[in-house]
C-alpha cells in the first residue's frame, strides 16, 4: 500500500478487519517489520488522539517516530506557487518536502480544511503535495475532506459491538458552535457505505455531503424517522459541504439545539450504541446523560485509533519489503 486516503486503498474490508483482530490480541507481532525504519508525523493542526494513537502504531511496529509540528518551532511554510514570498513565511511547502522525506520511510499528514477555497480543500492540495514530491508511502492522518483512520476505527468498533448481521448506522448532524471541516462524516460515509451495514445520512437541508462519499446512502431529513430502528447513531457536526451552493461552503447555516443527541434521540432507535470521534462539545453535540451511558462506544472507539493505524502502518511496511 503506498498511500492511505480512502477506505478503496484498504482493499477487501473483510481481510482488513481480519488484520485489525489479529493486531488486537497480539500487538507486537509485526514489531520486526519497522526494524530501522522511521515514521515521520507532520502535524498542521491540534492533535490528541491521532497523534498518540499513531505514535503509538509505529512503536508496536518497532519504527522510530520523528513527530514535526509546522506551526511550533519550523518555519511557517508557503504552500501557493508563484508567490512572492516577501511575507512571514520563510520555507515553501515544495522544498520542505524532499527535505523531510529524506530523513523518513513512512510519512503521515495532518491538514484540515481551510474553508478559503472548496476547490483547494476538495482537491486535497497540501495531501496530495506529499503523495506527489515525498517519494515515499503517505497517509492522511485527517486532511481536508476526509479522515480514514478515524474511519477504521469506526468500522472495526462496530464489528466489535453490533448485534445483527448488517446493523443499521445513522450517521447525524449536530449541531456546534463553530464551523467544522467534512472530513470526519466523509470518511464515515466513504467507509459505510462499503460495509455490510444499512447506512443513513440524516441532517438540515443545506448540509449535503459530497455526491462521491454519499453515493447509494440513504439521506434522511427527518432525523425521527432515519432514528427509528437504529443500532449505532454516529454524531458528527459539519459546516456546510457546498454541494447544492457553493457560496455557502464552510458556513455555519443552523444551530438547532433540537438536533442534539438527547436520551429522547436514543429512545426511537434499537438501543443504539451511540459513537463520536473526539473531542465533543457535550450538551451541544450530545447530552452528558448519553455520552455516559453503558451504550456509549466513544472510548473503545477511540482506543481502536491505535489499532488502524497498526494495520495501515503494516501494509506500509510491507509493501517497502516487496
């Protein structure tokens, strides 16, 4: 595997699945593997359990770790061409990333959206920068549209808790008090709708994700009615994806509190298991009472963060040996 963006690199979810349970009851396995190999883990943004969980894959894989944050103590990096670079960036992104790649084997990015350009963001310009110059294996650690480590976790924790054979999923909007980035309900929604679950989107009009990750998901704008039956409700905010208007990409378009995960929300699903990435703005997102509860997944799913990135590492290192 040379790049890591999309659940389509992970290939057959049942072998990647198989692999993650196998990592699961014997972490070091694969320690050899990493043997005099090095992860490098750039970081344009805050990181908590990406950032551990990820360290902490190449660690069991026995990699050394090299973690860069852009932003506290290198230098502020250009990414445009054809700048004039007579501002308070010294570095551009062109020249900086032969240079890291040289001291690396695996390269992990973190980029969020920006919400300047929907064009910029859904290209996956500095991601793609990466793939394209580092000349070595690259994986998104969250760039701007999607975030598929977080994404295997997902899939892995709900292997792990469902009941059926092909549980019902409800990814829901939420609501936040500021404008969030695509890339956590993308990946979601890209990894779902692969798996063998029923898969529903429900959130505002005006909040469509992009057509690519939605795909033969059903959209349900009565957020009762997509509830109803559920064995997993997936809680995630997002600013607006800009499909239906462009101009209102990355707008804050409804705050409506009666879209928070409450104990009434769980009340119309299946006894769902209730699941969030992190971090969550309780009482906005979901209720404290709810995000407690016994049927709550948020920290077992967070703890398979390590697990993922185990198994995306290893095929990494894999491949460099073949």
């Amino acid at each position: 595997m040379k790049t890591y963006t999309n659940v389509f690199d992970l290939g057959d979810l049942k072998q990647a699945l198989a692999e993650a349970f196998e990592i699961k009851r014997e972490r070091y396995k694969y320690e050899a593997l990493g043997r005099h190999r090095t992860c490098l883990l750039i970081f344009f943004n805050n990181s908590l359990r990406t950032r551990l969980s990820t360290q902490k894959a190449a660690r069991n894989l026995g990699m050394d770790v090299i973690v860069l944050d852009v932003n506290q103590g290198a230098w502020k990096l250009e990414t445009e061409r054809g700048v004039v670079m007579d501002g308070d960036k010294s570095e551009h992104l062109l020249e900086a990333i032969p240079v890291m790649a040289s001291y690396c084997d695996l390269i992990g990015v973190r980029s969020f959206a920006r919400f300047e350009s929907r064009e910029d963001d859904y290209t996956e310009k500095i991601l793609n920068q990466f793939i394209q110059y580092s000349g070595k294996p690259v994986f998104s650690m969250e760039a701007a549209t999607g975030h598929p480590l977080q994404a295997f976790a997902d899939l892995i924790t709900i292997e792990e808790y469902k009941r059926t054979q092909r549980p019902k999923v409800v990814l829901t909007w939420a609501p936040h008090p500021k404008a969030l980035p695509q890339a956590v309900p993308n990946s979601f929604a890209d990894f779902m709708n692969e798996a063998e679950v029923d898969f529903v989107i429900t959130h505002p009009e005006g909040y469509e994700l992009d057509p690519k990750f939605v795909r033969g998901a059903r959209v349900e704008y009565d957020q009762r009615k997509a509830f109803e039956g559920a064995d997993f409700i997936y809680a995630k905010n997002w600013a607006c994806p800009g499909v239906t208007r462009p101009e209102d990409y990355g707008k804050v378009l409804c705050r409506d509190r009666s879209w928070t995960v409450d104990s009434e929300h769980m009340s119309w699903t299946n006894n769902a298991c209730f699941m969030h990435c992190l971090p969550v703005r309780r009482n906005m997102i979901v209720t404290d009472d709810v995000i407690e509860a016994p049927t709550s997944l948020v920290i077992p799913e967070a703890a398979n963060r390590e697990i993922s990135a185990t198994v995306v590492l290893k095929r990494m290192l894999q491949a460099l040996q073949d």
